[in-house]
C-alpha cells in the first residue's frame, strides 16, 4: 500500500542527469519500481518535503432555517456552497489516497527521467538555434547574456591560470618520464593518469555526454588532455610502457563519458595508428612484449557498460571479445576491432527502427525495432498467443512475449517469433512436430529452436492447413523444414514426420534459395486430393 507524500520542492541537480537517462523507464509502470526510484530521489534530495498544510474543514456559515425564512435565490445560494465545501473536502481527501500518492510518485520521476532527457538531446540545439535567430536580439537577450557576454578580467585570469597549469602538468609529466625512476613502482606521470583514470570511473556513466552544460573552458581542458594523452599511446613518445598503456585506458574511458561516435571512433584511430607503430618496431626487435596492450578488464568494463545499455537481444556468444594474457591484458589491436564491431552493431540496431516502408525490399519481411509493441487476438486455444489462459481474445492486447520480435509467422495453432539476432523461438501447438522443438507437446510459452549446422534464420512460413509444417530461410539462402511430412512437403525424400529443424538437400544442396513460398491455403469442405495445392511446398532457386 502506498504512503501518503506531503507536498514536495523540486531541485533537480545536472550532475546527476546521465545516471537518470540510463534507468530502466519500464520499471516505472510498477509501484515497486516507481517506490524505488523515488527513494532515488529523496536521497538524492532532489526532492524536498514541505510541511503539512492544516486541513481546513471549516464549512460555510449558514442560517438558523427554523427561525428565518429564506427566498429561493438565498436557498440556492446557501446549496451551492454546501456543494463547493463537499465538493473541496472531497478532493482532499481522493488526493491523500494510496493511489493519489503513487500517482504523484510516478509523475515526479517521469519529470525527472524528461528533464534529464530535454537537458542531454535538446538544450544544446534550442541555445543555437537562438543564437542564431534573426528575432533573438529582443527575445532572448538572457541566452546572449549568459552564453555571449563579454569576459570580465577575473574570467581571463581563470582561463590563464587553467592553461598554465596544464601546460605546467604536461612539462612535468613529460620531463618525469625522462629522469630514471628513484625506486620500485615509483613514477610521478604514471601515479598522475591512473588517479585519472579512477575519477573518470568513479563518474555515472555518459557524464560528460551534454556538452552544452560544459563550460568552453572544461571543452578547452577536455581538448587540451586528449591531444596530450594521443601523443603519449604512441611507442617513440618517450613514455615507458606503463605510461603509454594507461594513457590509452584514459582516453578510452574519456571516449565513453563523453557518449559520442567521433571520440570512439577517434580512439579506434589512435589504437589502430599506435599498434601499426608496435608492429613496425617488432620487426626490428626494438620492443618489448608488452607494448601495444591495454589492461582486459579496463576494457571489458567499458565494453560491456555500451552492451548493458544498448540491451540488445544478440546471442552473447557471437560477441567478439580480444584474447586475454597471462597477465590481464590485452592487444589495442583487438581491442579497437572489439569496439568497432560494437559501434556497427550500435549502427545497425539504431537504423533498423529508422527504416521506412519504401526501404523495405518485396518479398523481404518487415522490419520492427528491437523494442516493439507487438498485439495479439482471436484463438488462444494453444496458448499461441503466449497468454496465460485459453480464451479468445476479441481485441488486441499488448503481448509483452513478443517485444523483442523481428518479425511473427502466424500458423496453425502456433505462432515463430524471429529475434534480431536470427534465432527462432516457437509456441503453440506441438502435433506432428509442427514447433520443430524436438517433441510433439503442446508449448504455452515461446521456446528457441536449434539450427544444426547454426544458422541465422531470415524468413519462416509455416502452412495454414493439413496437420501443420513450417520452412525457414537463412541468410546464406538455405532452406530448413519440419513438422508433418505427409506427401513429402518437407523436401528430405520420405513422408516422415520432422520434429527438429533439418537442412533440405538433395538436389538443393549447393544452390542458393532466393525465395521459397509455402501456399496456404484454408481447410474447407471440399475434399482435397493428394496433391493438392494445400499439401505442397513452391522454391524459386537462383540458377534454375
């Protein structure tokens, strides 16, 4: 049961604005998680309780009815406001229900999850568009104010002494790597860039992803360290191996707070550039064995951080990830391949929900975003629809089973779900093996088939008639099939039953299916010869 909340202050703190952007927004359809994340709040005291307002029950002043007599214009007026009082009364006391409370808990965090949101995606665009507004020299003169005013001599002198101070940093770490190292462990530039290294990921992630809530002097310092930390990752900087290795786990640490393609790309370039150096000097015996590493953990914690946010359903153990040494560390050279097949896949999860229907070929199955709403009707006699009872359902409803679907075949008493990974999963009806899970059980909840040899499945149909047979298209333009195999409809030369997915051969083996099309065709009261139409299953192969 929910608690009564008083009246609240909002007071939003921007440094926390990157750890609110990275909650789960589906845990706030709940009253667990949306009690949760306000405790978030209090303890943050972004939220501030205010005191009590005194609930006022006083009502209105009426007259002594039995001794005055009252028009009809007085009795409705003294009705009205006997009304209001209700009516006032009422409202306070629906406000401090259960209900009422986790209601105003849930708007509190969905304001704070947007002002974060707006602050991160739209603050920065919606400054320069005013900037360069022809109508923001009377409109917003505030916004020039804060971000155009002139400098003042305490700014100058800020801005001076930061520059000194760095290029002062950079002189000392640079010349302490020069001088020899006075006792074991001891090194003031390696000391340096690892307590940075342990600020930077001390921070909630993607802190420093709003540029526009950075001041151009933190821009400036944020340039000024990443153009020094470059020159040191590479072998002839004059750094030692310690030095240039946490330099590198700086700049990729930095590279994933700021949350931005250029600086992973960036740093993709640096490791690339730094490891063709390491292999060049290899040839000549001028190095060690530890050159052109980076410690395997540093990475993998990064790496991983971009994998927990992207939430992407991929099968995990098609994940590259670079080779681990004996002593935990691991080549810039796999690391920066590990990265960039984590930005294309990035690439491709986020372009898959831009598509528009012009850009989906014909024939080519509809393309769905990774997170999709997907609503299902009619018989659930099965449990096809993946619900939990087997009633009709006569409107749509929101199946959340099915939310991170590809796309959806629908056949007989079962439905197959294709993940954006390839994987196929099946529920439903399990006679005569039509589900391909190896049995002939019924299956109230979507269970993955397996593909032996594994394969990435593109297209599945499965028949609308007969006792139920399913193909599936991969995307190396083989076909497999199984369920009921009367009439040899599954294409591997007998009439048996197929329970597991299995690889059509025979005269398809080698060719490339293009497209396959299984006729569907609705049972009636006309009665079917042994081939008809409704028993057989049409391939189109490139080359025949």
């Amino acid at each position: 049961m929910a608690t009564m909340i008083p009246p609240v202050k909002l007071k939003w703190l921007e440094h926390l604005n990157s750890s609110w952007i990275t909650e789960d927004s589906e845990s706030i359809a709940t009253r667990e998680g949306v009690a949760v994340l306000y405790s978030k709040l209090v303890s943050n005291k972004e939220v501030v309780p205010l005191p009590q307002q005194v609930l006022c029950l006083k009502g209105p002043q009426l007259p002594d009815f039995e001794r005055e007599s009252l028009s009809s214009d007085e009795q409705d007026h003294y009705l009205d406001a006997l009304l209001s009082s209700q009516l006032a009364l009422a409202k306070m006391v629906c406000s401090d229900s259960p209900f009422a409370g986790a209601l105003r808990k849930r708007l509190l965090v969905l304001q704070r999850v947007f002002y974060a949101l707006s602050n991160k995606y739209h603050d920065k665009g919606k400054v320069k568009q005013q900037q360069h507004s022809p109508e923001s020299s009377s409109g917003s003169a505030d916004v020039h104010s804060v971000s155009e005013r002139p400098r003042s001599s305490t700014d100058a002198l800020i801005e001076m002494g930061v520059r000194t101070g760095l290029s002062l940093l950079f002189a000392l770490l640079r010349q302490s790597w020069m001088m020899p190292v006075s006792g074991p462990g001891l090194s003031l530039c390696n000391d340096v860039i690892h307590t940075a290294i342990e600020v930077v990921s001390s921070l909630p992630p993607l802190s420093l992803a709003n540029e526009s809530k950075i001041p151009p002097m933190g821009l400036d310092c944020l340039s000024q360290v990443t153009t020094f930390l470059k020159g040191v990752t590479i072998p002839n900087s004059g750094a030692d191996t310690l030095g240039r290795r946490l330099a590198s786990e700086l700049l990729l640490g930095l590279a994933a707070q700021r949350g931005s393609l250029r600086y992973l790309l960036e740093w993709i370039e640096m490791a690339l550039g730094a490891s063709a150096v390491v292999h060049t000097m290899e040839k000549s015996k001028l190095l060690s064995s530890q050159e052109g590493m980076i410690s395997f953990d540093c990475f993998m914690t990064i790496l991983m951080q971009m994998r927990r946010s992207l939430g992407s359903s991929a099968d995990r153990s098609q994940w590259r990830e670079p080779t681990r040494t004996s002593d935990g560390l691991c080549s810039l050279y796999e690391a920066a391949l590990c990265l960039f097949e984590e930005v294309c896949r990035m690439a491709s999860d986020y372009s898959r929900t831009c598509a528009s229907p012009d850009s989906i070929q014909t024939g080519d199955a509809p393309i769905v975003s990774e997170t999709c709403e997907v609503y299902v009707w009619g018989s659930n006699s099965s449990h096809q629809l993946v619900e939990g009872t087997q009633e009709k359902i006569l409107q749509p409803k929101l199946a959340p089973s099915f939310s991170d679907a590809q796309t959806i075949e629908a056949g007989q008493y079962c439905t197959f779900v294709i993940s954006t990974d390839g994987s196929v999963r099946a529920c439903g009806k399990g006679s005569y093996g039509r589900l391909g899970l190896g049995d002939s059980n019924n299956q109230s909840t979507l269970k993955k088939l397996t593909f032996e040899p594994h394969r990435s499945i593109k297209k599945v149909s499965s028949s609308k008639g007969s006792d139920g047979h399913t193909l599936a298209f991969t995307t190396e333009g083989e076909v497999f099939s199984w369920g009921d195999g009367d009439y040899g409809k599954l294409g591997h030369g007998n009439s048996s039953t197929q329970k597991y997915p299995k690889l059509i051969q025979g005269p398809l083996q080698g060719k490339v299916c293009a497209f396959f099309l299984v006729i569907k065709i609705i049972r009636s009261s006309h009665p079917w010869p042994e081939h008809s139409l409704h028993n057989c299953t049409w391939k189109f192969l490139d080359g025949l």
